[in-house]
C-alpha cells in the first residue's frame, strides 16, 4: 500500500480527514523549505503539497505566481525540488509528499528518469495541472512502476463523462477545484461542492480532495464534513509572502495557522453533533 494509501486508511479508521497544505519550493528562501515541511507535519499536516516552480504558472494566481518567481530567482529547478524531498525524507519516512507543478519540466528532464529519481527521493504523488489524462498514458507507464500516483483536477463545470475518465485515470486520490478560476479566487458554494462531490463519489472510490477557496478554519471544517481531504494553498502562501523578509517567523506562523486549521477540522469531524453529517 502506498503511503498516500496507508494515510488515508488511517485517517478513515480515526474518523479524521486529511489536511493538505501547499508550499512553493524554495519560496521565499531555498534553505527554509525543508525545516517549514517538518513544521506542517508537526503541526498536523497529513500529506504535503510541494510546488515546483515554473515561469508560466497559467492556472495559479496571482498569490502562488509570486511564490513561484521567487522561487526562480533561487534557480529552483525540479532537480533541487527532487533534492529537497530527499532531504526531508531523512528524517520522515511516512508522510506522503505530493509535486504539483507543470509537464514542461518534467518533459525535460524525461518520463523515466524522473519517475526514478522522483521514487529514489520518497515522492508519492504527481500532480500536473496541464497534462489531461487523455495525453497521460506515457507519463502513468512510467510513474507506475515505481509506485508513484498521478493525480488529476476536476472542476464544478466537469461533465458525467469527464468525471469518470479522471476516476478511470487516477490514483491516490482526486483534487476537487471547488471554485471557477484560478488559485486564490473567493465566494466558496458549500452546497455547490457538497453536491458535485457526491456526484464524483458514485463513479470512484479514491479520497476527494478540496482545494481552492479555502482560507480560514472555518471554510476547513465546513470542507472536512464533505472531504476526505482539504487541500490549503493561497492561504498559506499569502502568508509566506507577507513574512517574506523575516523567514524565521514564516517557521512559526504558518505552522500556527497549519494547527488552527488542524483544529477546526476535528472539531467538526469528531464532535458527537456532527457525526452524522460527516458520515458518507
């Protein structure tokens, strides 16, 4: 069983959903990734959502764009992600870590050799925003050996036929966009996702994860009843930016709003009142 597998069982058979923050490698210093990685689990992250950094960031926005330039002003390139990962699977074993970035990168480093060198650093997962599983099956032949999950986006506007063509392709679990736009945007439809997850729901059994839109403890609990994950990106980035002269307090701060949101979340899975309405 994968890690990501392992995590998700885990969290089930507590009765708890998964809480997944994204960070940009090497935002918005290289040498704070790894220690800010710790940090997360520390403070209740379940599975790590690592950026790699791309001059084109066409589906992110403004927020995360940032991040990534500045993490190219680093010359971070996927190879130093790689690195990254490395590192922080030395003191690590068991929280999955997830890349999320674009094909370009990958394309030229080469389906195989970064399949084995994503494995050889302890990756779980693979997330490309721009590789549509229709045009997968080269990358997935390749990942798949290695035991690596290729995760794939749907969307509030994705139809019936859309919706299993991902679940035919995915693995490890499936990234829910609960808004229209890019990362960053606002006005989060809790009906709206609750509904469309269900719909999902009847063509997978994989773990639905929610991202975008999601910015307070409050938005992640409310997104925990109807989730198996809550994926936080925007928010968490917002303040790394904001703290961006001062890393040191980005090593406490954002951690602290890791634990808050932590907190929020199993207040609303794991309080009596709301074990019916979490249940699936």
């Amino acid at each position: 069983m994968s890690r990501i597998a392992q995590k998700f069982e885990t969290l089930k058979q507590a009765g708890r959903r998964a809480l997944i923050p994204y960070i940009m490698a090497g935002d918005p210093e290289p040498w704070m990734t790894v220690p800010l990685m710790h940090a997360l689990v520390k403070s209740g992250a379940d599975i790590l959502e690592l950026g790699v950094p791309f001059s084109d960031p066409m589906a992110d926005g403004p927020v995360i764009q940032r991040a990534s330039e500045r993490a190219l002003k680093h010359q971070i390139s996927l190879t130093r992600v790689l690195a990254m990962v490395r590192e922080f699977r030395e003191k690590d074993k068991t929280t999955p870590v997830v890349l999320m970035g674009y094909l370009n990168p990958i394309e030229a480093m080469g389906y195989t050799r970064f399949a084995s060198e994503a494995a050889d650093a302890g990756v779980d997962g693979v997330l490309t925003v721009d590789l549509p599983p229709e045009e997968a099956q080269a990358f997935q032949s390749a990942l798949k050996p290695r035991h690596l999950d290729t995760i794939f986006l749907l969307a509030p506007t994705s139809s019936a036929e859309r919706i299993k063509i991902i679940a035919k392709a995915a693995s490890g679990f499936i990234y829910y966009v609960s808004l229209r736009g890019v990362t960053g945007a606002a006005n989060l439809d809790v009906r709206e996702v609750t509904a469309k997850l269900k719909e999902i729901r009847g063509h997978t059994k994989l773990p639905l994860g929610v991202g975008f839109g999601i910015s307070s403890p409050e938005t992640a609990a409310q997104m925990a009843t109807v989730a198996d994950a809550v994926i936080v990106g925007s928010a968490v980035v917002k303040r790394m930016e904001e703290m961006a002269t001062n890393p040191d307090k980005i090593l406490s701060e954002v951690p602290a709003f890791i634990a808050r949101l932590r907190a929020a979340m199993d207040h609303a899975t794991l309080a009596p009142t709301s074990a019916t309405g979490a249940s699936r």
